[in-house]
C-alpha cells in the first residue's frame, strides 16, 4: 500500500534531495552542483521541476520538464530528467508525477510532450507506453567537451552565469 504522497513545484531547498536522486538516475551530482542548477531552472518560466513527498516531507520522486523551440517545428514540451526512488517504484509516484506534468504542459498552452529514454531503460520503455507516449524515433546522441577562455569546462561557468 503507497503511503500518501502530494506533489509539488521543487524549491531551492530540494537541492540535496534532488543531488540524491539524479545519483540514483545515474548522473552522480552533488549538492553544489543541484543548487546551482536548480537556481538556472526555477527562475525560468519556461521550466518547471515537480517533487512527490511523503506526509514527513521526504522527497521520493522529481521530474523536470521544459519547454522546446524549434525553427522547424511547432513548440513542444519536454521531460528532462525523471526518477522515482527505488524503494518506491511500482507504487503509483511515477504516474502521479507525470499527471502533474500534463496539467503544466496543458496550462502552458502546448499540446506534445516528449521524453527521450536511453535504449537499454526498457523498463522505462514499459512505464511511458502504459501511460499513453508511443515510440517516434531512435536517435544517435553526439557529445563535444569544449573549453571556456578561463580553461574551464564550459557548463562549470555557465550554470553561475545564467544563475
Ligand atoms: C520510470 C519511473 C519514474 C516510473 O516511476 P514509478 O513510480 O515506478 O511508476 P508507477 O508506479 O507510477 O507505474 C505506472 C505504471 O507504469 C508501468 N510500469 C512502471 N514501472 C514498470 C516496470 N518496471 N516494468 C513494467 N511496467 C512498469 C506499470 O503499468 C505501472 O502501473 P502498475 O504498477 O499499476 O502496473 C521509475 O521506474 C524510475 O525512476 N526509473 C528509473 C529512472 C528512469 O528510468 N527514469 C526515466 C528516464 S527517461
């Protein structure tokens, strides 16, 4: 039986909760790292981070979702990042977490969502076609490391910049 989860919009606050989780999603973060992100992401209106939390507070799930422009297509909304933890899976948080996506998706005037999952999540896979996403294409994902003028990887700079 779940025990009773809300959900939320995140705050500065969430930092190390969210540090936690982005580790458990895969994506080792620390609560510096959370903190200075979170503060880029919030103060945008174009982004919004939802939390689910327990009756104590504890935080068990986040998703973040973010709106897409494109030259070539009309605007669409996006799922970043997405995790529920592990102890609490299969319990109902994820499907609540994605309801809560919609309705802000829906407010935002937007009508497609998308979220892009790694190949071997076929778990993953499950979770969103049961909820209603259908698979639109495989892609091949390319990475550049690039440097700033100081020398430091560019997204250091960048996410105290933008803050
Ligand atoms: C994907 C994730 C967020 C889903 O959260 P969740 O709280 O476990 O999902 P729910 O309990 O709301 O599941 C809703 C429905 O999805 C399906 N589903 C969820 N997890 C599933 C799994 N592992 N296998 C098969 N079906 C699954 C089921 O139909 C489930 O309903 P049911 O339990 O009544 O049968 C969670 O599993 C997770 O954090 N996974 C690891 C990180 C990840 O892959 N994130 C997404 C990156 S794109």
């Amino acid at each position: 039986m779940m025990d009773a989860v809300d959900i939320r919009s995140a705050t500065m606050d969430d930092s190390s909760a969210l540090a936690d989780l982005s580790t458990q999603l895969g994506y080792p973060t620390s609560p510096i790292q959370s903190a200075n992100r979170l503060g880029v992401i919030l103060d945008s209106n174009k982004h919004a981070i939802l939390v689910a939390y327990l009756a104590d507070g504890k935080v068990v799930g986040w998703v973040h979702v973010f709106l897409a422009f494109r030259v070539e297509s009309d605007p669409f909304a996006e799922i970043g990042g997405f995790v529920v933890t592990k102890e609490f899976r299969r319990q109902g948080i994820g499907r609540c977490l994605l309801a809560a996506v919609e309705e802000w998706v829906i407010q935002s005037g937007i009508t497609k969502l998308r979220v892009r999952s790694r190949s071997n999540r076929v778990d993953t896979h499950t979770f969103f076609e049961r909820l209603g996403f259908s698979k639109s294409k495989q892609q091949h994902v390319f990475d550049k490391s690039l440097k700033t003028d100081a020398g430091h990887p560019a997204s250091v700079d960048a996410a105290t910049r933008y803050h």
